[in-house]
C-alpha cells in the first residue's frame, strides 16, 4: 500500500537517481521540475524535496563577542515570521496563494455516482456536472472541460475545471489558473486510482456498497489534504500564464435569445453540429426547427439549472475537441432577465466582440419584459440569420 509520507519530506538531497514508489521506474539526474515520473505522471514527494530551492546547509556558528543591541538590530526594518496556514477540507473556502482558493474537490461517475465531494454545501455541482458531461457528449461531440461562472448577485467570477478518465470526472470549483487546475485535477486522479486499486480491485464503481464507499472517501478526504498542501508548495514551479489558443477566429453555429428561461429566438446555422433527433420528420425546414427547439430546451435547463443551484449564471462552458481545439456555449445577461446565447468553435477571446457585433439589434428588443408577443423576435430572427449567412466566422467583426 503506497503511503503518503507523514514527515515533510526526506532530508537526502545528494541522490542521484530515484526510483518512483509507484511503478519502480529509475530517474537519473537532471530530476524533472514538475515532480512527476516521466513514466506513471504520478507525484513524487521525495524529487520536490531535492529539487525544491532550499536554504544552504547551514555551518557550525563562530563564537563572536556581541557588539550589537536589540535597537540597532530592529533599526528600519522588523521581520515577522509568517505563519503557515494549515488545510481545512471543512472550510467553505480553502485559500491558496496569491488571492487562490478552491471551494469543491468533486468525484462523480458518468454514470451519475457520486464518489467524493469535498463540500457538501456544493454536492449539486456534481449533479450539475454530470449534465453538463450529457450536453458535452451528445450535441457538442466533445469532452468536458471548464465552465465560468459569474455570480449574479456580486458579480464576480469563479471556475469549474473537469477532467474525464476512464469514465470518471475529476472536478474542482474556485479561482486559480488553468495550469493549477490541470495539475490538482491530474493528481485526484492518480490518488483516486490508487486507491481503487488498494481497496476495491477491479470493482466496478457504480455498484460498491456503502462500507466500500465511506473507505474510498475516508481515504481520498486524507488525500485530498495532501494534494492541496503540495499545490501550495508548489508555487514557484508553476506559471499563472494561461495557454493560447491556437485558432485565431471564432465560428457561430446556433444563435440563441431567452426570457426567464422561455427561448424566444433560436436558430441553428450551418451543419457542423451533430444534432440527432429521435424522431422522423418529413421535411428539411422540420428537421431544422426540431433540432432548434431541442437546442434550446437542453440550454435553457443547463442555464436554468446553474442559476438555480449557484446563484450564478454560466458566462461560457467549453468543451474539447481535440489537441487545443474547443467548442463554447456562451451566455451574456441582457436587461430584464435576457439571455444571449451562442454555440461556437476557435477561439473564445473573440466571443466579446461578436457579441458587440450582435449588441445593437438585440438591445432593441430587450428594452422591456417578454409579455409573449413575439412578432418583434421573429424579426429580429430574420434578420440575424441574414447577418450571420454573410460571414459567421470572424473576424474581420463585420456583416459588410
């Protein structure tokens, strides 16, 4: 049974070669920065211990007469020892470094069994993500990603960031960079293997009995501080920049407006979403508005449904494709409970201004409350299907 080390880290840091305690590979020197074994990508407690940037052994001290007070020493400057903050999985907000902090450490299968969930207080985000893993699939085609969300009330923003391995996803909710949330991620998922190996060899998680499920969360809760109190040692070797993106234009396949959850324009452009319905239908023009009126129903549940649960709603939702290649649902608050939504492929740094493109018309018809009328949005419907048939990969931002 691999056991996480219960001292800070062993104090050999003339080593030079390791062999990882979890699949016997031999690392010789240089030792990789990221602590991982080049060959299971599992942590290795004992390379941040020789690779970590520590202080000079310290030398046997001379005897020197004291020439000096305690006034001249403090003179223009007094140091205070900072107190290192212990991990509570039990806090609503478990703060990191640099204003970081994560708020859920979540398991669940795809098949909707929940494994593990840091805070119960934000259990619904686990349902919430096996939703979004129904949507992400099915008609985005692609593999769950991360989710921002902005909270209606404060108006600041918070992430979700997934991972999806051998049909379990990882999640963790909060404020960090990517690259923090790949690697927290990466390592619930080597722990979470561990320990399935450790106590329930070969046993298929979606029908463990409640004594098998109570050991797994015992044991990964401990885990989980680990992991936590290792991302926080951990900060020098990471870099807050985020990855760009490869693709320098965006890509809009549907077109969406909603009043208080009740779609009001939706319009499905082009054919790049596979949209499968369930039923026969006896005409193209059928076809397309029954895919658009199933679009919007499974988009307004997932908007309905976060707002409901988060006080939040969604700003954008990726999914991936490929190797940095994404598709986004993206969500923008209008005046009087309006939402814009939009289905779209590339690049996400340019969502905002397509939507500035869009801004104008739709504020027309966003000036008062859906009473049911929609004459004034079927217009507005027509009219942006005929903007987005004269160019709806951008930029250049314009239908000129």
């Amino acid at each position: 049974m691999v056991k996480i080390p219960s001292t800070a880290f062993p104090s050999d840091k003339t080593k030079t070669k390791v062999e990882c305690q979890f699949c016997g590979y031999k690392i010789s020197k240089p030792f990789p920065k990221d602590q991982l074994c080049p060959k299971c990508g599992k942590f290795l407690a004992i390379l941040h211990d020789i690779t970590a940037k520590g202080k000079e052994k310290a030398q046997p001290k001379q005897f020197e007469t004291k020439t000096t007070t305690l006034s001249s020493k403090l003179k223009g400057k007094v140091k205070i020892k900072q107190k290192s903050l212990d991990i509570s999985l039990e806090s609503e907000k478990i703060q990191l470094k640099k204003g970081e902090y994560v708020k859920l450490l979540g398991i669940t299968s795809i098949d909707r069994t929940q494994l593990y969930c840091s805070n119960n207080n934000l259990r619904y985000l686990l349902e919430l993500t096996n939703n979004l893993d129904f949507i992400a699939t099915g008609v985005l085609g692609g593999v769950l990603d991360k989710m921002l969300l902005i909270s209606i009330e404060h108006n600041t923003e918070e992430k979700c960031q997934f991972y999806v391995k051998n049909d379990i996803i990882y999640i963790v909710y909060g404020r960090f960079p990517d690259k923090k949330g790949k690697w927290l991620l990466e390592q619930m998922s080597n722990h979470f293997e561990i320990i399935m190996s450790e106590l329930v060899r070969g046993k298929d998680v979606n029908s463990l009995d409640k004594l098998e499920s109570y050991q797994i969360e015992k044991e990964f809760r401990r885990r989980a501080k680990f992991i936590l109190t290792e991302y926080r040692k951990l900060q020098e070797v990471f870099s807050d920049q985020e990855i760009p993106y490869v693709e320098d234009t965006i890509r809009i396949d549907y077109l969406g407006l909603s009043s208080m959850s009740i779609g009001v324009i939706s319009s499905l452009i082009g054919d790049n979403l596979n949209v499968e319905l369930q039923i026969e239908v006896d005409s193209p023009e059928e076809e397309k508005e029954m895919k658009e009126s199933m679009l919007t129903a499974r988009i307004e549940a997932i908007a309905a449904n976060t707002q409901g649960n988060t006080g939040a709603f969604p700003r954008w939702i990726s999914v991936k494709l490929g190797f940095q290649k994404y598709r986004f649902l993206t969500f923008k608050k209008y005046q009087n409970d309006y939402f814009l939504s939009l289905l779209s492929e590339g690049n996400l740094e340019k969502i905002d201004q397509v939507e500035k493109l869009l801004d104008p018309k739709v504020s027309k018809v966003t000036e008062s409350n859906f009473s049911g009328n929609l004459k004034p949005f079927n217009e507005l419907k027509v009219s942006l299907e005929e903007d987005l048939r004269k160019r709806r990969k951008f930029p250049p931002f314009s239908f000129n």
